[in-house]
C-alpha cells in the first residue's frame, strides 16, 4: 500500500493536559457522551502523541473523519478547546501535506520550496538525517518476533530504530521511531509494509496496511 494513502490528524491544544488520558478518553468513551452513538475507532486508527501535541494516523480519510469525530466529542464534553489540523501524506512532495484547513497558496508555494530544499540534500553526501514515526498492524502471536526482525533490518540499513511503547497502542498494533537518511527511512517504511501485509495472511481477522 502507498504512502499516498496516509493520513494524519494533528491536535494542538489550548492548555496542557495528560495526553495519555486523553487517548484513552478518545478510544474508549462512553455511548452516551452528548447523546451522540459511539464512533467506533477500529485497529485502522492510530492515536499517538509527541510531547505536548496529539496524532491520530488513519489509513483512510474516512477513518482519520472518524477519528476527528470522537476526537471533538471528548473536546466538548471535557470543555477543551485546541486547533486541529489534517494532513495527507504527499509522496511528490515527500511531506505532509496539509488538507484541513487547506493552506494558502503562500502557503503551498512555501511547501513546495522547503520540499525541493529537502529532497536536494537528501541526495548530497552530506542528507541531514530525518526522524519518522512507522506503523503498522500484525498479528498478535508474532508480534515480538516482527519487532526483532524490523530492528534487525534497521541496524542492517545503518538506522536508529526504537519501539514506540505507548501504553494505548492495541495489541496489534507496532510503531517505530526511525532515524536516518530519508532514501534509508524509506527503504525501512516500504519493507515494514511489505512484512506487515505478508504477516497479516496469518490472521484473517487483520487488515493488510501499514501506516506512517
């Protein structure tokens, strides 16, 4: 599956907060929050943070739609307030590219500059190393030994790699933190796909895909 299938959901909020309560208050409220049904959010939706900023990767549009339903349903009933913005994965431009609210056309000439720069230099001797969250869905019983395979592959590509050990992230769920040249980290994202899909004929219950 392409990157150009990849979405992303990213929350800024007004005032600090515990993220991690905050995803668990996402994936798990409760049927009756403003009398609204539950959106169920499937294993397809990602619910990550960094810091201080809140992600959701989904695999669809529609499921990121999802996400930034439940996602505001929770805003309102805890009374928080925080500027939310979707992203596409652009493989031209080899970024995000922001969907929601839709950039300004300085906006997207800016992007399309800074990607130029970026690309430029990631084909000199001299590429900056980049760092990139990739995720995927994979069986429950292989999970361990998937993780020491990518790690192996990682250190074979000259990476950093480390496992994102949120509490929150399913069962079946694995993210890694990858850290190296771009032509590198997208070598690793590709092969990452490529296993997660082969792994997944093992447990009809999965969906084959990877995310970002």
């Amino acid at each position: 599956m392409s990157r150009d299938q990849d979405w992303r959901l990213r929350l800024d909020l007004d005032e600090s907060t515990d993220l991690d309560g905050l995803v668990g208050h996402v994936r798990d409220r409760p049927d009756d929050i403003e009398g609204d049904a539950r959106s169920v959010l499937s294993d397809d939706v990602v619910l990550t943070h960094d810091d201080d900023t809140f992600f959701a990767y989904a695999v669809n549009e529609r499921a990121i739609d999802n996400a930034r339903d439940a996602i505001e349903s929770v805003l309102r009933s805890e009374q928080r307030k925080g500027a939310i913005r979707v992203s596409h994965w652009d493989e031209n431009l080899r970024a995000w590219r922001q969907i929601d609210p839709p950039l300004t056309p300085a906006q997207e000439e800016q992007l399309r500059q800074a990607s130029a720069v970026d690309n430029r230099q990631a084909m000199g001797p001299d590429a900056e190393l980049e760092t990139r969250t990739v995720m995927c869905v994979t069986g429950k019983l292989i999970r361990k030994s998937f993780e020491r395979q990518m790690l192996a592959f990682a250190q074979e590509l000259g990476l950093q790699c480390a496992i994102v050990e949120h509490p929150h992230l399913l069962s079946t769920q694995v993210a890694f933190n990858v850290t190296g040249p771009s032509s590198g980290v997208d070598q690793f994202d590709r092969y990452l796909k490529s296993e997660a899909k082969a792994t997944t004929r093992l447990d009809p219950g999965l969906i084959p895909y990877g995310l970002p």
